[in-house]
C-alpha cells in the first residue's frame, strides 16, 4: 500500500511484521523493538520465537491475550502535542478481563495517574475507546453504539487536533464517533514506553497476569504527527483494500486462533488426554451425539491460562477420544444477561430432535447473580454440521425460585433430560443452615419451567464434608439391580463449608411423581480418591450404545506463576463408562475406545514374581504409558508401581494397594525437586476390597497426569511435575516374592499429532 507522499511525510513509526523474531522492525526510523512472548525464553519446553501469521498485508502478529506486546523505548518516542493519529488493522479474538473497566490497549503510552500520554484500545466487551491526557483533563472518547467484530479486520483509525479540540475515532474509513474538547488543549507527554497489546499500568492478578492484554491479529500498525482527515483515512483504507476487491480479507481460522501445536513439546502438557487448544479450562460439560459426531464444551478463558472471562469451548470427535477444536460456542455478551460469564451447563435436544444448549448466566447486577439460559443450534447447509454457531433466547428460561431458603451466590449448573412429553431440569443450590442441594423444574416446551421443589438435601451438620451448594448435578438411569429394581446415578460436586473438591454419588430411586430422589444410602460414595483432580462432571447416555459416559476436569495444582510460563492451564480425564455391577455397586472404567491409543506393547509378561518383573521394567522407559497389572493372591502388604521414576530414584512417585487398611495411595513426596511445585505429600481412599479378591490395578500415565484404576471400583487422579530428564522409569512395588500374574505396558499415542 502506497501512502500519499503527505502522509508519508508525517508518519512517525510504522509496524508492519513482515520480519520474523524477538524484535520487529519500524520502517520509517527502522527502530528495533522488542516483541515479548513467553516462550523467547521458555520455562517447560525449548525456546522458540513467536511465529508471524498471515495479514491484511504480508504477515500480522499475533497476540496470545496475556504474554505478547511490542515494546518502544521511552526515548525512541517523539510525539506532536498538537496532533496525533493512530492506525492499524485489527482481528480482535477474544474481549477479555475480569471487570468492565479494563481497556484492552491496541496502542499505550500513558501515564493516567498524572494524566499524561495516551492510550487506543477496546473494552471488555469490544468498544473502541481513545484517551488522551490534555492541558485540562484526562478525556476518553468511546464508540458505544456498537462493538469491534471478532474474528474479522477492521481498519481503526484515532486522531486528536488540538486547534479545534476534536477527538475522532474511525472504523473501515469512516466515522464512527466524534468529540469536542476545549480547543487548544496540547497533548501531555507521558515519560513511559510506547507499547502495542498491553497498557502501561495493568491491573494485575496476583503479580503475575497483566489484565488488560489484547488478543488477537494486529497487522501495519501506524503513527502520525498529523491528524488525519476523513478523506484521508477513506483513502488509505481503500488502497489498503485494493489487492483485495475492495473488502478485507477473511480469516482463516488457523490464522486466528490458540496454536495447539505450539505445546506439544511442553514436558509436562498431556498429549492423549483432551485438551484446550491452549489457555484457561474448566470443566468440560455438555456431552450430546448427533449424526455421527460426539460433541463436548469446555468452560474456557480465550484471554490466558487464568480463572476468569468464561466463555464455552467447543470440541468435536467420532469417537470421544480424538478431539478436533471448533470455534468457542458461547461468549459473555454486556447488551445479554450474562456479561459476566457464560458458566457451566448441559445439552440435551428439543422437540426437532435439535440440540440445545443449557448455561448458567452471570449476571452481577442480580442477587443471586446467576440465572439460566438457552441457546439453539445453527445448522449448516448440508445437513452436516459441526454446530459451530449458537444463538441465544432472548431472555433467561429461568431465575432462583422463592422460598426454601435458598443461598444467594449457588443457582448454577443446569442438567436437562425428558420423560414422556416433559422435560425435567436440575439446578445447583442451596439451602441455608441444610446444606446442599438440586433443584426440581419441569416443562412442556423448555422455555417455561415449573418448579418442583429440592430433588434431594443433604444433612450438612451430618456430612459437613457435602458442603453449602452442589454444583454439577446430574440424574440417570442405571437399569435394574439384582433384585430387578429401576436405578439411578445421582452426582454432585459440593463447594463451600467444609466442603473439599470432590464428585460424590448415590446409587437409588427417582420418583418422577412426587420429584423426589431416594437414595439406597445416605452417605454419598466418591469416585475418586484422589485430591482435587477428577472434578467437574458432566455426562450423556450415549445413544449408539446406552453407556453413561461421565467426563472430569484433572486440574493442574500449580502456582499461578507455572501456568503463565506454560501457556495452558487444566486438561479433561479420560471419558469413563459408568455402570452398575452384579453385586449393585457402581462400576466405572475408561471408556474401551481408549485402547485405539496403544501405539505399541512394551511388556507381555505372566505369572512372574516382582523380582523377575523388574528385571524387565528396568529397560522400560515412558512419560505416556499405559499399565495393566493383575495379582490374582496378595502375600505382602502392599502392592503398586513406581513411575516418573529417575536412575537414582532421587525422582519418583508411587502409587500402591494397601491391602490391611483397603486403601489406593499414592506418595508423592519424591515427586519433584521442584520446591514451587505443589504436588506433594500422600494422598488415598478406601476402596472398598474383599481381602480375598483379585487385584486389577489399570494406570494411565500421560506426562504430568496420572490416573489409576483398581478393580473398576475406584480411581485415584493425580499429578506429577519430574524435574530430571531421565525421571521416566517404572518399577513395581512389593515383596519379591509376590506373584504378578500378568504385567503389560503399553505406549500410548497422542491424539493432538
């Protein structure tokens, strides 16, 4: 693009990134500046420079919404008090931050507590703001008549003419907002560098995550000493267009998004569990089938690896265990009612056969802030669809019913099913000075929704350990018991109190009548008895084969600091079946296809003694394995495996059978040398074993997660973060002279490759 040789006479600097590395070059002072990203110099993966993507013209930058700005030195900046105009091409990805004062900048230099400098960037939910430190004030224009789109390029254009006082911001060449300040007022310089993507004085989350970051394409980025006319900025946006028919370009969406690969060589990062793309996860939730395809959300922050500006990831599989990333599904809208996050919930289908999402709203200008929303499906036009875009009902479908008591921050986390001609829905509550509990509603058409009371309360002064709210619950039909009786599963996650990080269950009958659960037990039973990994349910019938699948969250236990140096945060447990044994104790397992992952069969051996099986084990290296051991008599006390274990063992984590106590444990007080590290200590839980009995212990390592089996009766999720290169052996624990009747080690295969 050829500017005028007027505008080229008053261009300062301009960026346009067609260089490659740590620094990008301006072409007119051909001033070398810094470009920060975290992994220049990476912490858990080797070292790489940030890849140009494809731009407007040549290449863009891309900003990952929490680590990448460029940096000018304070000295390399000469700014015209009078005028100023600022331009760029912009593909905002995501609206990012954790309240609706923070400006994404697109271009900073400022200073606002004396008032000084400047500042272009866009709030939280994609309008554009210019502010500008003058003689008399601090003034901000704002475009709040409507928002930057994302995923697309926009021209934005921002200029200040001190003689006449006029502040103007323009998008695709024309105005777009305007303002009259006192005339003559000079620019007040600020004494601090000039960045693009992230502001000069960030609202920051404990030391670490500038809040405030932009996310997204940036691509020739300008500074004027003049205040460019309208004609002008028509001008130079239809030259910048003129290779392109006249319109900008569309996105690919490779282009614009998280690179996943771009984490595949973090040593720590999971590679055949499912994952985020990159950044912040939580649950992942709303499983539901339709023509062939398995579709799952994931509660995600699009912005960087931290807790905050939930919107709903979306990935797609043919066989719930290779993923492929779809574009987010759902996002916090301020003109909607759910500006402050679009929470967890499920998906169920209407009365078309249709599939409907279910969420919980955010909403802070409510008490309680959270409401219940619906949103309907779009399909493409060959009747195949990937579901990649939602609408939303206009309103909530249901709000925190009166009565009962209920708590004002827990009225969350909807599941829907159908009986007949009705739909049934749960929703997470609960119910002061009783404790936890889920919610009844009802309807013949899923926008109205009768109420019908607590579906079922836990004792809190009983089983403090259950909490003040549920969170996550989910109904479902087992089939019959032994006894030829109708079960149901019901889970719940319980939060506040006394209440740890935990999915509980109870096996018992659901009366559709009175709306009422009544449970075969009163104490609820655990999954898993691990610490704060396997969280987060979320589960479906699975229509092709009437399984429960139940998928988790494994969450990370790092600090804050960690996941800024990794770039991701969380990952999903492997998809299990849940079923109800001959004996009617609940049964779980991962779900079979996940033996598609066995790359190759590391180790076939039988009826061996511990002492002969580590002979082989020796050789046997892995950070992604699969492990299968089965003893059919216990002679020792306990029995189990090390792994991530180094030569020296100076490295390594143990996880074994106690069979005196009944308990699965494991020990990670060898874990790692790492002293910021948080895994450590033991962890375990009853497993609920005949002494008599078999022992199947099932161990899925994959890099930094572990998840182990034994006897389909309980799980036991953890984490592990070696330090030592060579902490990759396995051994197994127990007397010598223990039988092993069978050992098989498998290598896995990544699913992201």
């Amino acid at each position: 693009m050829e500017m005028s040789t007027k505008l080229n006479n008053s261009l300062i600097a301009q960026w346009s990134f067609e260089d490659e590395g740590k620094f990008t070059i301006d072409t007119i002072g051909e001033t070398k500046d810094s470009i920060h990203y975290v992994f220049h110099d990476a912490q858990f993966q080797p070292s790489r420079n940030i890849k140009r993507r494809k731009g407007l013209k040549g290449k863009a930058l891309w900003f990952d919404g929490f680590s990448t700005y460029v940096q000018r030195k304070k000295e390399h900046v000469s700014l015209n008090k009078e005028e100023l105009s600022v331009s760029m091409w912009v593909a905002p990805y995501s609206f990012g931050g954790l309240d609706h004062d923070n400006v994404a900048a697109l271009m900073s230099q400022n200073d606002q507590s004396k008032k000084r400098g400047f500042l272009l960037g866009i709030k939280q939910y994609g309008y554009l703001t210019f502010q500008l430190g003058l003689e008399r004030n601090w003034e901000e224009l704002m475009v709040d008549q409507s928002i930057l789109s994302k995923n697309k390029w926009t021209y934005v254009v921002a200029t200040y003419h001190a003689p006449s006082g006029e502040m103007i911001i323009y998008e695709n060449g024309k105005k777009s907002r305007s303002k009259k300040v006192e005339a003559g007022q000079s620019l007040l310089l600020a004494n601090e560098d000039l960045l693009i993507g992230k502001p000069n004085d960030p609202q920051m989350i404990e030391g670490t995550f500038a809040l405030g970051m932009f996310s997204g394409l940036m691509d020739e980025v300008c500074l004027f000493s003049k205040a460019l006319s309208e004609q002008e900025v028509l001008s130079t946006y239809q030259a910048y267009l003129s290779e392109h028919g006249g319109k900008p370009p569309s996105i690919d969406f490779g282009d614009l998004v998280i690179n996943r690969q771009e984490f595949i060589l973090d040593r720590h990062r999971p590679q055949y569990h499912l994952s985020p793309p990159g950044h912040w996860m939580n649950e992942p939730h709303a499983p539901f089938f339709y023509k062939g395809k398995y579709h799952l959300f994931y509660q995600h922050n699009p912005q960087g690896p931290y807790w905050g500006n939930i919107h709903w990831g979306h990935w797609v599989s043919e066989d719930m265990i290779h993923w492929k990333d779809l574009p987010i599904a759902l996002s916090p809208e301020l003109e909607s009612f759910d500006p402050d996050g679009v929470w967890s919930g499920c998906a169920h289908y209407d009365d078309k056969g249709l599939p409907v999402l279910f969420f919980t709203a955010g909403n802070h200008q409510y008490i309680p802030n959270q409401m219940i929303g619906l949103a309907r499906c779009t399909i493409d036009d060959n009747g195949d669809p990937n579901f990649e875009k939602w609408e939303k009902y206009g309103r909530p479908i249901l709000y925190q019913p009166k009565g009962y008591e209920l708590d004002d921050d827990g009225f969350r986390d909807p599941f829907v099913w159908k009986e007949g001609d009705t739909w049934y829905q749960l929703v997470g509550s609960g119910i002061k000075g009783r404790g936890g509990t889920a919610l009844l509603f009802e309807s013949k058409n899923l926008l109205h929704w009768k109420h019908r009371g607590p579906l079922y309360i836990s004792d809190y002064v009983k089983f403090p350990y259950l909490g003040k709210i549920w969170e996550l619950p989910i109904l479902l039909p087992l089939g019959q018991d032994s006894h030829g009786q109708e079960k149901h599963l019901f889970i719940i996650s319980p939060v506040d109190g006394d209440a740890d990080v935990e999915v509980y269950y109870w096996v018992g009958e659901w009366d559709f009548q009175s709306g009422k659960f009544i449970p075969d037990f009163e104490e609820p039973h655990l999954f898993d008895v691990g610490d704060f990994h396997f969280t987060g349910p979320s589960a479906m019938i699975d229509p092709t084969t009437k399984r429960i699948i139940l998928f988790t969250i494994a969450q990370g236990e790092r600090p804050l600091e960690y996941e800024y140096a990794s770039g991701w945060a969380h990952n999903g447990g492997l998809p299990i079946h849940v079923f109800l044994g001959e004996d009617d104790r609940i049964r779980f397992k991962p779900i079979d296809e996940v033996e598609a992952l066995r790359e190759s069969k590391l180790v076939d051996l039988k009826d061996i003694t511990v002492e002969q099986a580590n002979e082989t084990l020796q050789f046997i290296e892995g950070e992604m394995l699969e492990i299968v051991i089965r003893i059919k008599k216990l002679s020792s006390e306990q029995v189990g495996l090390y792994f991530r274990q180094s030569k020296d063992h100076v490295e390594e984590t143990l996880l074994y059978y106690d069979h005196v106590v009944d308990q699965l444990i494991v020990d990670r007080t060898k874990t790692t040398l790492d002293k910021k590290e948080w895994t450590a200590g033991i962890q375990g839980g009853k497993v609920g074993i005949n002494q008599k009995q078999p022992i199947q212990l099932r161990i899925f390592l994959d890099k930094s997660i572990v998840e182990a089996y034994i006897n389909d009766l309980k799980s036991l999720t953890t984490r592990v973060y070696p330090t030592r290169e060579d902490a990759v052996g396995i051994s197994i624990m127990g007397g010598e002279s223990q039988i092993i009747k069978s050992i098989q080690v498998w290598r896995m295969k990544s699913i992201y490759m």
